[in-house]
C-alpha cells in the first residue's frame, strides 16, 4: 500500500469529488444524499468506526496514521 502523504490523500479526495459528481449526474441525488451514502458505505467496512466531534476538529496532515480510526495498517 502506499503511504499516505499529503499528496495521496489529496489525490484520494479528488477522485472521490469526482465519483460523487458521477452519482449525481447519473442519478440526481443531492450532497447531503451523497454525503449520507459515503457514511454508509464508512460505516459498512467499519462498523465499529468512531466519528465524534473530536475526529473532525484534527488538521488535514500526513499523520493519518495517528488519528484513532485511520491507521491504514488497521484495515488490511
């Protein structure tokens, strides 16, 4: 896997922007609709996943791996 630098997690989210601009111009769901499938698709490979306010409130950096959830090791 690769390590995850700030210029792969900015890739990373450039090509989820563009899935979610797919899913709306092939079926019209609105941003809170795709934003309410992201978190169930989330939430399906990790049910025990923990988004509170805490995880939000972290800065954008190459230190994903520190962030309680996001350890990309704990995934495989």
């Amino acid at each position: 896997m690769q390590e995850w630098t700030d210029e792969f997690i900015r890739h990373a989210q450039q090509e989820l922007v563009a899935t979610v601009k797919d899913w709306q111009y092939d079926y019209g769901p609105t941003d809170e609709e795709c934003a309410a499938m992201l978190l169930w698709m989330a939430l399906r490979l990790k049910p025990d996943l923990n988004l509170g306010p805490d995880v939000m409130k972290q800065p954008a950096s190459s230190d994903v791996a520190q962030r309680p959830g996001m350890n990309p090791e704990s995934h495989r």
